[in-house]
C-alpha cells in the first residue's frame, strides 16, 4: 500500500483540527458581536485574524502589488481570477477593506463560518431563485455601510492557472449600482492546495491590485463585455507562472 505523503499527514492531523479550532473561536466572537455590532465590523476582524492564522499555520507568504491606486474607505467591488480554496483567506487578509461576499445560500447552514455569514452582512442567495430587490437592496448598504464586496467570476476554482471565462451575472451587481470594479490577479495560490487534493504546501501568493474601473454609464445588459474587458487585465499577471512553466 503506498504510503501518504508527508504533506497529506500534516494536513489531515495538524492543519485541518488547527483551523477548525480557529474556526469554533474566532466564529464564537464573531457571532457574539453580532448582537452589538450590526454592521459587522469587529465580525470582519474576526475574519480577517482566521485568516492571518490559517496563512501563518500552513506557511502561505502573500506579496501585494498595486494597494496605493486605491482610496481608502471607498466601496469596491474586488474581482480576482480563483485558483485555489486558500484565495478567500489571503484577500481578506490582505486587503484592508471591510469586505463582504455574496456565497450560495446552503453555506450558511455550516457550523460557525456560514452562521457568521448569515449575520454579519455577507449576502447568501438561493441561485435557483434569486431575489433581486433583496440583493439590490443589500448592495445599496455596502455603500452606506463604507463596505466592499469580492467576485470570483470563474465560478469555480482553476485546475491549470489559466483564467477561465467569466460569468457576466457576476458583474450586473457592480454595473446596476455603479460601483467601480477593481481587477485583482492572484498568482501562485493553486500550488498551494491543488484542486481535488487533500493536502497543502507551503508556498508565496502575489496578488496584483489593478487600477479601479469606472462603471458609469453601464448597465447590466454590458455585463458580458465588460467582465471579458476585466478578464484581459487580470490575465496577464494571473497566468504568469504558467508562461513561466511553459518556457521552462
């Protein structure tokens, strides 16, 4: 029989109970703000600590490129390629904005992480039935609130590196609220657990923060065209490990 590797044991014994614990404790304060805090402010600290934590414990390093071409306090929509399940925690860590997602509504029934979801602000939709009036009113509150939100509009991870096309649902929020779109390219997440996998590696994340683009004038039927106009941005940065091991 062969044998696991040493990072499959690590993760299975070590790093898997090591975030659940952090989980239980930062999602326990986390929900425990919420009867205080219902903006969800001291709940995006807590977010932010599990994620310098999970990062710290598996040995995930993260350069960020590109932070000063934006205004601080000012409400983004962050829409970066998706490589890897570490891509969540390494932009709220990095980022320093209070930030919210929009998930699938059956995550919030998850102990502790969808519970704080559910509370703090985040958005959960039932994707078969999605209430608009819902989500345009919650958009309208990550302005007032001094909030941003993060896209992933592959819609699921990258096996390879190379940044699958976008899914221009994922835009029609932003151009409907007019709100700028910031391109983010993560590069070098994927190596650090592969898709389908179960073990992780330490590893170095770049993350390029490209300058803001305006929505003004847009509407929701130029969502197609404008997610591809964000993709051919993010690409060249995103895809640059995979030239690399092309030339190699």
């Amino acid at each position: 029989m062969r044998i696991p590797p040493f990072h499959w044991w690590r993760t299975v014994f070590f790093l898997i109970p090591a975030i659940g614990l952090y989980t239980i404790v930062l999602g326990t304060l986390s929900l425990a703000s919420s009867l205080l805090d219902a903006r969800g402010y001291f709940a995006h600290w807590c977010a932010r600590a599990w994620s310098r934590l999970i990062l710290v414990t598996t040995g995930v390093t993260v350069d960020v490129v590109g932070l000063d071409r934006l205004e601080p306090g000012r409400t983004y929509v962050f829409v970066a390629n998706h490589q890897s399940i570490y891509d969540i925690p390494i932009l709220f860590w990095s980022l320093p904005y209070q930030l919210r997602i929009i998930a699938k509504a059956s995550l919030g029934n998850f102990p502790f992480l969808g519970w704080h979801l559910r509370r703090t602000g985040h958005m959960l939709v039932d994707r078969s039935r999605p209430d608009r009036n819902r989500i345009f009113g919650w958009a309208s509150r990550l302005t007032a609130g001094g909030l941003s939100l993060i896209v992933f509009p592959e819609g699921t991870r990258s096996r390879n590196g190379r940044v699958a096309r976008f899914k221009g649902g994922s835009f029609y929020l932003a151009l409907e609220a007019g709100l700028p779109v910031v391109p983010i390219s993560v590069t070098g997440s994927r190596h650090i657990m592969l898709k389908g996998r179960l073990a992780t590696y330490p590893g170095h994340v770049t993350l390029v923060v490209h300058a803001p683009i305006d929505t003004a004038g847009l509407s929701g039927s130029d969502a197609k065209a404008f997610g591809e106009r964000v993709r051919q941005v993010i690409i060249p940065e995103a895809e640059r490990d995979c030239a690399v091991l092309r030339s190699a």
